[in-house]
C-alpha cells in the first residue's frame, strides 16, 4: 500500500499534536489576552508550549489517538 504524507509517522505523531496543542493554545490566549495585546508574545507563548507537549509522552499518545477520531467525525 503506497503511504501519503499524511501518513508518514513524523507527521502524524510531532506536526498534527503540535499544531492542535499551538492552535488551541494561540486562539486562548488571543481570546482571554493574558499578555496584553501582542501577537507575537502569544505566538511564541504558544510555540513553547507546542514544543513541550511534543516532547511529552503520554499526552502526545492522547492527542494522537484523538487526532484519529476526529478525523473520521469531521468526514
């Protein structure tokens, strides 16, 4: 079976879980404007905070198997 990009384990298991946790994080602090009015701090924010939740383990596993879930429901 010939396996697409989206299929590639790098992006399955560090870019999807890294860019729900940043969007997720982004939109909130955007919304609740925690540190002001800057973009770029809450962008930054929420890159770290990206970045931290890859490197985790079991909640990285979670939002994989959410991510699979979720992908059937939206279709």
């Amino acid at each position: 079976m010939v396996e697409t990009i989206l299929q590639h384990w790098i992006f399955t298991e560090f870019v999807l879980p890294f860019l729900l946790i940043f969007t997720i994080v982004f939109g909130i602090l955007e919304k609740s404007k925690l540190f002001g009015e800057s973009k770029q701090l809450h962008a930054i924010v929420a890159f770290v905070i990206g970045l931290i939740f890859v490197a985790a383990i079991e909640p990285k596993l979670v939002v994989e198997n959410l991510i699979l879930f979720l992908t059937v429901a939206i279709v």
